[in-house]
C-alpha cells in the first residue's frame, strides 16, 4: 500500500509539472568513465569553399572537411581520440576541443599544433566524459566564426537508445558573405536570384551551417521515442535552444523548453516527445530568429 501511495504522487507529480506523460531525464557529465583501450583516428582536412547557407547565400567559408560545421566527431566517453588535421587553405589552422584531456602542446592554441598551409598536424584527446562539447579552430580569431567548427559527441558506454540530434549554433560574419539574396554583388554587380531579403541579420546566425526553415534539415522525432538533444554554441553572441511544445529537465533538475548558451557552452538533454506536429525550434533572441536561426522538429505518430 505505501508502495503504491508512494508511485500515485510520483506520477501525479510528474503530469503536474510537465503536462505530458513520462518523465525527461537530466543528462549528466559528471561521471568519469574508465579508458575503453580503443582508439578512434579522425582525418579533418582544412579547406576554403563556397559554402551555401541558403538559397542565394553563398558564403566564403573556412571548413573542416567542407562543410560548416565540419563532419560530428563520435566517439565513446573512455575512448582516445587521434585526429590529424591537415591544411589544404591558405591560413593557420588548428583544431582544439573542450572536457577532455590533452598536452598542452597539443591544445591547437600554439605554433606545435597549429597547421601551417600544406602542413599535417595530429592532436590526442583522452575522453572520460560523456556529453557533447564543440570542436573548433584556435590559430586566428577569424577561425570560428569562418566556419572551422563542429560537434564532438561522447556517447555513454551506458546510455539508453534515442533518436540523436545534434544542434551547432554558431554567427557567420556578413562581411565574407560572396553574395546574399536581395543584395547588389559588388563583384557581378548583379542581385541573385533564388531567395529573398529578410533584413539586416539575414543569414548571419546558423543552425548547422543554415539558416531559416527553408534550408535547415528537419530534426525528426517520434511519439513515445527517446529524443536526445545535444547542442553547442560556438559563434561570437550568445543563443539560446526552445523546443515549441516540449520540456525536459535541466542538469539542475529544473523544469525547462529553452536553455541559454554562451560561445563555447554546451548541453545534452532529453526528451520524450508526446504530441506529434511539426514543431518550430529556434533561438529565442528575435534578432537571431529573423537572421535564420529558425529550424522544424518534425515529430511523427
Ligand atoms: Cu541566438
């Protein structure tokens, strides 16, 4: 009997402050795991591309592997990860990352293990936590916001099955814009055609490497299935991460649907969709949300 007194308040709890049945799990980084003994190798070659971050936006680009962001790292918290990075731009390169170990010559902030043009450089990172952390450039100030960015995710050796999503948030600098839609080329002296103007942030502030709905890929959920969020922020503005529609709890054990990152911050959370809809999700700063920072969840039965 007390058993089951104790179970009622438990789930009526749980409808009362979510309003959707089944709980949202915290996730947690702050257990070490012990060193799985495996070694993950991953090959980054820096390039400079043309990069479209949307109909008519095409952008001069700093990539990792050409793309912004570059390619999620994935590996399994315990693991050591070997990546050689090697410089195919014209400018320093390095590529650095946060919550693991490394040398500090290796720490992609000084001339060892920063990349020259035509120069391969090889950084080891020892994980123990699991979590997602973003990667980055760390030879200029230019670097990250040019596009040399992306996800590191260190899997649980233990987490539950979840349909995965990973979020980078990241500002692109309006000035190495080739051309933006609506906008007179100063080069062709021509306005492209294919997109429209959307004012004076648009496309400057990028999910995964795109802006606006139009341009994102759909994030994909389902009703009843473990959805597992990890999202970084790695331009120069903070943003912040509001899911319409749903609420997780926060490493606190707070009660939220939008959480705040500064540059360099990160979060992993989860969430048990249970209404299904093409949900919005977005930056809640309206100034990002009208410079593109505006995506769907797409959450089917
Ligand atoms: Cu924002």
């Amino acid at each position: 009997m007390k058993r089951l007194i104790l179970g009622l308040a438990v789930s009526v709890g749980l409808c009362v402050s979510c309003g959707q049945p089944g709980p949202s799990a915290p996730y947690l980084t702050r257990r070490a795991y012990a060193p799985t003994g495996r070694t993950v190798t991953v090959d980054l070659e820096a390039r400079d591309v043309r990069w479209e971050v949307g109909p008519s936006a095409i952008y001069n680009a700093w990539t990792y592997n050409g793309t912004i962001p570059g390619p999620t790292i994935e590996a399994t918290a315990g693991d050591t990860i070997v990546v050689r990075l090697t410089n195919r731009s014209a400018h320093p390169v390095s590529v650095h990352t946060h919550l693991v170990d490394f040398a500090q010559s290796e720490d992609g902030a000084d001339a060892p293990s920063i990349a020259m043009p035509g120069q391969t450089v090889s950084v080891t990172w020892f994980t123990r936590h699991a979590g997602v952390v973003p990667y980055h450039d760390h030879a200029s100030e230019q670097g990250v916001r040019r596009g040399l960015h992306g996800a590191l995710v260190l899997h649980a050796p233990d987490e539950a099955p979840a349909m995965e999503q990973v979020v980078v948030l990241s500002d692109l600098d309006q000035t190495a814009f080739e051309q933006l839609p609506g906008v007179v080329n100063p080069r062709t002296g021509m306005i492209p055609d294919g997109g429209t103007y959307r004012g004076e942030h648009q496309y400057m502030h990028v999910i995964n490497g795109r802006a606006y709905e139009d341009s994102i890929p759909l994030f994909r959920g389902q009703v009843g299935r473990l959805s597992r969020w990890r999202v970084v922020s790695i331009g120069v503005e903070a943003h912040t991460w509001h899911i319409h529609g749903h609420r997780w709890l926060d490493a606190a054990g707070e009660l939220t649907d939008n959480i705040q990152l500064a540059p360099g911050m990160y979060n992993t959370f989860e969430v048990t969709p249970s209404r299904a809809g093409n949900w919005m999700v977005h930056c809640h700063f309206p100034n990002h949300m009208a410079g593109g920072m505006m995506a769907r969840f797409e959450v089917t039965p």
